[in-house]
C-alpha cells in the first residue's frame, strides 16, 4: 500500500463484487425529499426512454394516484396485472412478483420501494421483491423518499416528529447502481401541494398537515441532498480505489462500536453509521455479555437484540462477546480484527460510581494504545429523554423484607449468645447472616442486610445498649469494617453465585451440544446423523426441525422423514435458498427475510456449506435472545461437521467402488482377451493347418483337426454366452419369465448341450420321481446346469463321474452338482464365486464367470448356491429354488 | 439373388425327381457362404438373397419348396418377412436364431415360422432341420400320411393307438395319447407349449403352460429309459418340445 498500489484483498473483494453485479440485474433509485417531488413521473419518463431504446420495459407497480400527467406516461407500457390478496374482508392489491419473474422483462419499474407488503405475501417487504428480482437478473426502476432510509430514520423523526415506520435498509440503496435525487424546492412542492398535485394517504392527513411544513421540507431536502453528495462521494472514492489514486487511498479503517441494553445505543449505531460511512471503513457493532448481563431483565436483554438487527440492517457485522470485564473483552477483539477506531456511548455511571469502580471508558483508554477510542455522547442531538434509566430492580421488595427478617433472626440468636461470647464475635454470626442473603437474595438485599446488621449490633451490643449512641469512639471504626466486610462479602457472593449460574447454564448448553455431538460420532450414514441431529435439536429448543440438501439441479430439497419434521412453505425455499449461497441465518426473528415461517441457519462444514437447518419454534420468540441463536449455530455446525464426515465416508466408499470396478474391468480385460484367444488359436491353427496341407494329411489327423475346430468353437460359445448373461446381470436387465417347469426336463435339456461331451462319461441321476413343480425360468435354469456341469467337466478327470442330485425339504428344492475331482482348496468356498476368480486347482480355462453368473440368477430366483468338498473327495456344488407357492393343480381326471 | 448352386453327388435330380429348391435370406456373407457349400452337397438348388426385401422377392421369383430364413436382417424384421410370406404362400420356413433369444423364436413360430435353429448350429443339425421340413410338405400333398411312426426303439401305430418301446406295448392314458400323436404328426419339429396345449387340451387351455410339464413327465416315464436323459421327447427349454424324428 505504500507504493499506491490498491491492496489485492480490497481489490479481489470488489472484482467478486463487480462480478456478483454483472450477473444481478441493476437497481435505480429515484430518490426525493418527501412525497410529491416527482419521482413516479421521472422514472416514468426513465422507464419510457429505456423503451423507445428497444428495452423489453415493463411496469410492475406504479401509483399514480390519479394524476392525468403521470398517468399518461403509463400508456404504451406493458403492465404487470396487480395480485388480488384478500386480507380481513377486504381486496387488496399487491405488486406480483411471480407474474413478474414469469415474464421476464429486462427492465421492471416498481413504484414505492418501502411499501409493506399484505400479509400472506412471500416477502415482508416490497424491497425484498425487488431483492428478488435483481437476483433474477431483471433491471429495477424505483423509488425511496429520504424518510424511509433505516439510517436517517431516527434523524427524521425528530426533524418533523412523524415517526415513518416503513423503512428500507440502507444496504439496499446502498447496493443502487445508480441513484437519481428528484429535486423540487420546498416552495414549489407546497404550491403543488395546495393545487393537489401531492398524493396524502386519507388515514395520514391530520399528520401530513404537520409534515409538510416549510421548515420540515428544508430539513428532508437537506437530508436527501447530503444522503445523495455522501453517495457520489462514495462512488468517487471507489472509483480512486479502482484506479489506484494515490491520495485519498485510505489506510485500513474499521470501526468497532459497543453497545449495551442502553436505549442511546441505537443512536450510538446510527452515529457510527453515519462515521463509518464517511470513513469508507467497515464497521462492527459488539456486545459484550458479562455476568451482570444475566441479571438484566427481559426488557433490556431485548433491546440489546433490537440494537444488533438495527447494526445489521444498516450493514454492520455484529458479534456478542462474553467475559467477566468488558473493556478486556472489547481491546482484545479489536485487537484481533485490527480495528483502528473504537466508538463507545459516553458512561451511564454516575460520577462516584466511576470513582469506585472504575469507568470502562477509562480503562478502554488506558487499554487501547494505537487505537483511538470515541466517545460519543448518548444525546448529544437533544431531544431525547435525558434520565438514565434506573439499574434494574432485580429482587422485588418480598426481598428486601426477607434480609430485614434474616437480620432480626440473627439478631436474636446473638442475644442468645450474648452473655457466652465477647461482642467483637457477635459481629461474625451477623456476617453469617449477610452471607445467607447475598446466596439466594442478591446484591441489594444483601447490601441492606449488612446496614442492617451494623445498626442492630450497635443497637443491641455496643454500649449503651439499647441506643444507637456510641460510648466508646473505637466502635465507630468497628461499624465501619463491619459495614465494609458486609458489603464485599455480599458482592463476592453475589458474583459468585452468578459465575456459577452462568456455568451453570453454560453446563446445560455444553451439555445438551455434547450428547448430540456424542451420539452424532456414533452414528454411520447421512439419514441417520439428520435423524438424530433433529431430534437432539426438537428436544433442546422445542422446536419443529427441517434440513434441507440440494438436489441434483443445486436447488435445496428438505430431507424427508425427520423427526419434528417442519413443513417447508414453498415462500420460504427461497429463503432457505438465500441462507444456504450466503452462508447467513434468515428467516423468523432475524432482520434478514423475517416474513419467512421458520428460522434458517446455514449447514457449513469445514469446506463448504452443506445445506440449511429450519427450525420453528413453539414459541416465536425463542430465538429472540443471541445465545440461543449461539446455541443453534453451534448445533448447526456439530451438525455440519458431523453431515460432512459421513459425505467424505461416502465419497472414499465410493472411491473404492470405483477402484474396484476399475480392478475388476482389468481383470475382465486381461481374462477375456486371454479366453477369446485360445480358442481362436486352436481354430486358426487348425483351419490353416488343414489349408495348407489338404491331402497330404490321412483322414484320422484331418479329422482331429476338425474335432478341435468344433470343440474350441463351442467353447468360444459357451465363453460368449456367459459374457452375455453376466452383462445382463449387472445391467439388471436380467428378468426371469419364470413358468412352473420340471426340474427333470431342466436337467435333461442341460445335460442334452453335452452329448458330445459326455459320451465316455458315466452321470449318476438322482431326481426322486414326485419332485414337485417349481417356479423358475428354464432357460436361466438350464444356463445355471449347464455352467455347473461344464465346471465338473474341466475340472475333473476325464473318465470320472459327475452326479446330479435334487431333493425336495424346508420350502426348497436342493439341487446338487457332484464331482470326484479334486475338490476346493478350503477357505476358497466362496471366493470362487467371485468374478474373474479361477480356483487355484486345476482349472484349465474359463474366466471364471460362469459360477459368478449361476450364483446370480439363483440369488434372482430367491435361492442361495454354496459349494463343499465331499468327503469322499470331489466338489459339490448345490443350489436352492425356493418352493414358497403350491404348483397349480391339474383340472381333468385322465386315466389309462 | 445369384444364380443356383446344385451338383453333387446326392443329386435327388440324377434320381429322377427334381431337386428341391431352397432360398436362403441371410445377410451374413460368412454364414451364406458357409450355407452355400452344405446345402448344395446335398443337392438342394440354393438361391440366396441379402435382404428381406430380396428375399421377398426371391420366393415370389423362385416358388421354392423351403425358404431359411435369419431373424436379424438389416432392412428389416424377420418376423415381418414371415408374415409378409405366409400373406401368400405355405412355404415351409426355417427360422436362424441366436441363443437367448427364445421370445424371437417362439414369436416366429407363431408368426407362422415352421421351425428354427438355434446359431452357432452344426451343418447335421441345419439338414436335419430341413429334411424334416421338407418331408412334412411331402406329407401335406398325401392324405393321412403314414399310419406307423417309428424311431429308434420307439413305434407309434396311429391307426390302431399303439404305442410300443422296444417291441413291448406302452399304455397311455388318453391325454398322453393325445399329447404324444400331437408330437408325432409334427415329429422332428418343435411345438410351441401354447401349440401343444391348444392341439391336446384346445384353445382354452392356452396360459396352463404346467399341464404340459406334468404329462410330458408321465409320458417320458412310460416311454423313455431314462426320463432325465430322454432320447425321443426332447425338451428345448423358453421354447417348447420336439419329437425325435431320426
């Protein structure tokens, strides 16, 4: 940076941005003082031009609240019909986005980007329409009045006293490519006015009779100027940054503010805004959770929520820390950002507060070495309530009452123990009692236990008894160590009682993460860890639960078959869509999308998002406080974590599919070349052979020649066929037209294929005559004989004998192939039926398909197919058909 | 369409009797030149054709006495040949098929298709084939045929319904009879199941494919030596049975 050149983080940050923004449609904002300066009609006129250019423009929502100039700007341009919504009886009529987004424009005019959508639309808000629309790559004109901008909202409402409740965030106009001020002096706005040339929503009249006043109309003007100078600035300033000005190249800039339960802090936030702006810099909004922060009631825990949604909307990032001291807190996250502005709300603690313990801004400062730290006065602009508000009353009065008894119970133990115990020692029994208060009573009635207990001491102890006069001046020193003692007690035990109830609930927290996370690691396969995920996360947040995944085209499906399982509204798929390409909570409760139904968290894992949680809690508000949203993101993230795991499980698994297809096609190739060519070589051999010599060759050699050409030939058709079997076998297009058939008739027609072979061959039969029917597919049937058979041939000697064998029992029909030969080496019982694998024992050709493929189509048929070593020497080979279903009777009676 | 082969030794022309005429549709020139020496060295008069549309034509142009016939043709579906065939004539047909694909064959037969073989088949098997075929056109210009049917131990006496294995007389019940003298009117060529069962038990009977099953065992019993090795009812599995014919 020092030699002017732009940082290439800063520089690669803006590419994406440019980039993200080519792809995105581009937003124009008509920007105005206050209603009736003219913007409808200057988009208008903007949107026509656009048309006359052959742009495909099309109106999507426009107001002209009758005026006959503006309207006639409307004739000509395409409109989009407006949505009927009925809504309490009565027919509204909203901007359509999905007729919009189905039609496609290349540029859409949308009136009014502040307006407030009916409920039952998908967006709260009609900005977030526009959002949609610009993410759709449509064109968007528009328009904003000053007063709807979040950041100027407060700014506004003192100025006129109107208090505008539709407001758009700044980071919308902010991402504007183009903003168009519509300027009208105040004069001639207010003459417009007075013709009725300004529309006045009916119901806002009375207030509107305030609103337009001269003095207002000057201020709002003054406010949409700066607004637009501060944009061109910013434009000028990235257009210095883009080219690498050396100048005004700004160092490094980030502002961290901090923020509390005080209500300046949303003024604290605008503020910085506003600073950060000017800045160039990013700005972060922090909060710091002490103990202390525990003890505050609802109300203020709430505002502190409202104070971070507000930062967001206006384009900070928001983080909670938690610490014991702030300042330590603060220092080192900002240490940690580089952050090189620190902007704190001038103290609420009142000055001999301060002195005692001590101001966080002291200490920030003190703390902060090259860091400038800002103090900004919480009302330094007026107006506002200037009473800080009183420390919350934690204990109610019952509290008070109750350490005032406790005291009068001690009080009355001392006087028992009086005449056995020096008073000096009294004092101890009085401290038991203020510890008792501080345990389970809290700072303030503690605090009153100790004054009390002094006061009861001297009354009752301290001679003169009885008076609260003292003889003796050394008490007084008594009184005050007494007082001192108490005091520090009682805050030592309150702290520590709060330190234990947060760890406490820290506990329960760590708790409930480590039970999913634990049971998460034990769990295998993608359904089961979401099952369990959701379950884990219905139980800690009584909430319903919906993950979604993206489907094959990248849009978000949920998994279906959860527990708690959330119905996913199809309005809030876009949402979940959105969370999942941001990597950001939105949804229920979160400034982002709040019209949708259900809160959505991200799924991200170490390298990549995953997919989105939804959840929907019982009570809408029980995401309200950030550390159960902390607690949801953690959840989400076990999740993730343990989602991704099981995804990598699943891609080495598949890895080493792969691997082993890829050895089996090796194995396939190398087999298959070598037993298509040795028949082809005894064929070739023996055909050339016979060519060659012809006659000079006698008859008998001639003909073992042919027999060779023919026994190879069938070999290589016995190898084709099983090639094909096996192909349609992994295909699945292997389906078996099974019929009733005779076992019998099968095994003749296999062992039929074999004539020639079998000739010197004795085959031992053992079908019992009553073998019933079974159902199969006798071609399939007779392919598993016909490779059994083959089998026992190759590998048996050549006079042995093969037996055939079937019986029928426990709802199956056994068939058994037999040999004599020598038998299968153990431990290869099952391994021959593997594909490609050739028995270590005299196999002399074969690819070792053929046991593969009977084992296949006897699975096909429900049966199972094991091979043993007899123990009379040989192998046997055996399979089961199923014989579930009786075979069907035969009607006619038939006799000889 | 090339000229007729003929010659040889076993010419039935040098007997007297003209020789009969057989027109191969086959577009594989191996397997036809294959089929053109076979054929010929049994003195058949061979015309050949490449195509089905060829060979439409070629037996319209030849009027031969059996036509074999590939399924898979290039232009177009042999089985669309049968029926284009049997639209006209009741030429024998003899129907060339791959394994496996027995849906193909049965379809054939139905088509109208007298019988197939199964390739890679041996020349014994393909003259068998043909013979058998062509006798059963030598039957259909007689009336009745021959009374006596006899292969090897097996005699079928049709005019008096006796069935005797190695001389000793066999007794059949009326439904084996009746199954067994379906076969022997057809002996050498395969029948369908549904053929079989529409001949003995009529054409209600056509889906009760296990009735079949069970009479051909009985059968088998009572005339084969060894029923799970049978000599004479043979069983050609997805497709149907044939009779042994020599």
């Amino acid at each position: 940076m020092a030699e002017g050149r732009p940082d290439p983080d800063a520089l690669l940050a803006r590419v994406k941005a440019v980039e993200a923004r080519q792809k995105r449609g581009k937003l124009k904002v008509f920007f105005g003082a206050a209603a009736g300066v003219g913007k409808t009609y200057a988009m208008l006129e903007a949107a026509r031009e656009q048309q006359a250019d052959g742009v495909d423009v099309v109106v999507g929502w426009v107001d002209t609240h009758g005026r006959a100039e503006t309207e006639a700007l409307l004739a000509g341009l395409p409109i989009v019909p407006p949505r009927l919504v009925e809504h309490r009886g009565a027919l509204l009529r909203e901007f359509d986005l999905d007729a919009a987004l189905a039609r496609r424009p290349a540029l859409i005019v949308v009136d009014e980007l502040a307006h407030t959508n009916a409920p039952g639309s998908r967006h709260a808000k009609r900005w977030q329409a526009v959002v949609e629309l610009l993410d759709a790559g449509i064109h968007v004109y528009t328009t904003v009045n000053v007063q709807h901008l979040e950041s100027l909202n407060d700014v506004v409402a003192r100025v006129t006293g109107v208090v505008v409740r539709e407001t758009v965030p700044d980071s919308v106009i902010d991402q504007a490519d183009e903003m168009e001020l519509v300027d009208l002096p105040p004069d001639d706005l207010l003459e417009r006015l007075r013709e009725g040339k300004v529309y006045v929503p009916p119901l806002a009249e009375a207030a509107a009779g305030g609103f337009f006043r001269k003095g207002n109309l000057i201020a709002l003007r003054e406010l949409a100027l700066r607004r637009t100078a501060d944009r061109v600035d910013a434009e000028m300033r990235d257009y210095m940054r883009d080219h690498a000005i050396r100048q005004t190249w700004p160092v490094a800039e980030r502002l961290l503010v901090c923020v509390g339960p005080s209500p300046f802090s949303a003024r604290l936030v605008r503020a910085a805004k506003r600073m950060a702006e000017r800045l160039g810099a990013p700005w972060i909004v922090a909060h710091v959770e002490t103990p202390a922060h525990l003890r505050l009631p609802v109300e203020m825990r709430d505002r502190i929520v409202q104070t971070l949604r507000l930062a967001e909307q206006l384009g900070a990032e928001t983080v909670t820390l938690s610490g014991a001291r702030m300042s330590d807190e603060i220092l080192a996250f900002a240490r940690a950002r580089n952050v090189s502005k620190i902007v704190v709300g001038k103290p609420g603690r009142s000055l001999w507060r301060r002195i005692v313990l001590g101001s966080i801004v002291d200490t920030l400062v003190e703390g902060s070495g090259e860091i400038d730290v800002y103090v900004i006065s919480g009302d330094r602009e007026g107006a506002a309530p200037a009473a800080a508000p009183a420390r919350p009353r934690v204990t109610d009065g019952r509290m008070y009452a109750r350490a005032a008894a406790v005291v009068a119970g001690v009080s009355a133990v001392a006087w028992g123990l009086f005449p056995y115990l020096d008073p000096l020692n009294l004092i101890m029994v009085y401290l038991l009692g203020v510890v008792a208060v501080a345990m389970w009573a809290g700072r303030g009635p503690s605090a009153l236990a100790a004054i009390l207990s002094v006061a009861a001491f001297d009354f009752l102890f301290v001679p003169p008894h009885l008076t609260f006069a003292v003889s003796d001046t050394q008490h007084l020193v008594t009184f005050a160590v007494m007082l001192v003692v108490g005091l520090v007690i009682s805050g030592l035990t309150v702290r520590m009682r709060a330190a234990a109830e947060r760890a406490r609930e820290r506990e329960q927290r760590t708790a409930a993460l480590y039970a999913m996370s634990r049971e998460l690691a034990n769990t295998r396969g993608l359904r089961e860890l979401l099952l369990i995920a959701s379950r884990h996360l219905a139980e800690v947040f009584h909430t319903r639960v919906a993950v979604l995944r993206p489907g094959p085209g990248g849009q978000l499906e949920p998994v279906p078959g959860l527990a708690a399982a959330l119905d996913v509204e199809s309005a809030d798929l876009g949402v979940a869509q959105w969370v999942y390409e941001h990597r950001q909570a939105a949804g229920l409760g979160t400034a982002t999308l709040p019209g949708a139904s259900a809160l959505y968290v991200p799924l991200v894992a170490s390298h990549r998002t995953l997919g989105v949680l939804g959840v929907r809690p019982g009570d809408p508000r029980a995401f309200e406080p950030p550390e159960q949203i902390h607690q949801l993101e953690a959840f989400a993230s076990q999740t993730a974590l343990a989602l991704e795991r099981a995804l990598l499980a699943e891609e080495a698994e598949q890895a080493k599919v792969g691997a082993e297809t890829e050895r089996l096609r090796n194995s396939l190739l190398s087999s298959v070349s070598h037993d298509l060519r040795t028949p082809l070589a005894a064929i070739t051999g023996a055909a050339t052979t016979l060519l060659a010599t012809e006659s000079r060759l006698d008859a008998p050699t001639r003909r073992e020649l042919l027999e060779t050409v023919r026994e190879e030939a069938d070999r290589l058709n016995r190898l084709v066929q099983n090639l094909l079997e096996m192909t349609r076998l992994e295909s699945g297009a292997l389906r078996l037209r099974t019929g009733w058939h005779s076992l019998e008739e099968v095994v003749g027609a296999a062992l039929g294929r074999f004539a020639h072979t079998l000739k010197d061959r004795s085959v031992v039969l053992r079908l019992p005559p009553d073998l019933p029917l079974v159902a199969i597919d006798d071609v399939l049937a007779e392919q598993v004989l016909i490779n059994l058979i083959d089998n026992a041939i190759k590998h048996t000697p050549p006079a042995s004998a093969i037996e055939i064998a079937a019986w029928a029992g426990d709802g199956a029909i056994t068939v058994e192939v037999a040999d004599r030969g020598p038998g299968i080496a153990p431990g290869e019982e099952r391994r021959i039926f593997d594909k490609f694998y050739r028995g270590s024992t005299g196999d002399r050709h074969g690819v070792g398909l053929g046991l593969a493929i009977s084992e296949g189509i006897v699975r096909a048929h429900g049966g199972r197919m094991w091979a043993e070593s007899r123990p009379q020497g040989g192998a046997a080979f055996r399979f089961t058909l199923p014989t579930a279903e009786t075979p069907p009777s035969i009607a006619a009676a038939d006799h000889e | 369409m090339s000229e007729p082969t003929s010659g040889g030794a076993g010419d039935p022309e040098a007997a007297g009797r003209p020789a009969p005429v057989v027109v191969l549709i086959e577009d594989e020139t191996p397997i036809r030149r294959f089929l053109r020496v076979t054929i010929a060295s049994e003195g058949y008069r061979l015309h050949e054709a490449g195509s089905g549309a060829d060979g439409l034509l070629e037996v319209a142009m030849r009027q031969p006495d059996l036509v074999i016939l590939d399924l898979g043709l290039p232009d177009m579906d042999g089985l669309e040949v049968i029926r284009r065939l049997r639209e006209w004539t009741a030429v024998p047909i003899l129907v060339l098929s791959a394994r496996g694909q027995e849906r193909d064959k049965i379809a054939a037969l139905d088509a109208g298709a007298d019988d197939y073989v199964s390739k890679p088949f041996g020349a014994g098997e393909l003259l068998a084939r043909m013979r058998v075929a062509l006798r059963h056109l030598a039957h259909l210009g007689r009336d009745g045929g021959d009374s006596v049917f006899a292969v090897g131990d097996l005699r079928v006496d049709l005019r008096l319904r006796q069935v005797q294995v190695a001389g000793v007389e066999v007794h059949l019940t009326p439904i084996e009879y009746k199954l067994l003298t379906a076969l022997v009117r057809h002996a050498g060529r395969v029948l369908t199941h549904r053929q079989l069962l529409k001949e003995v038990w009529g054409p209600s009977h056509v889906e009760q494919a296990h009735y079949v099953r069970v009479y051909m065992a009985q059968l088998r019993r009572k005339i084969e030596a060894e029923p799970a090795r049978p000599r004479y009812l043979l069983s050609e599995p997805g497709v149907g049975y044939r009779l042994r014919a020599e």
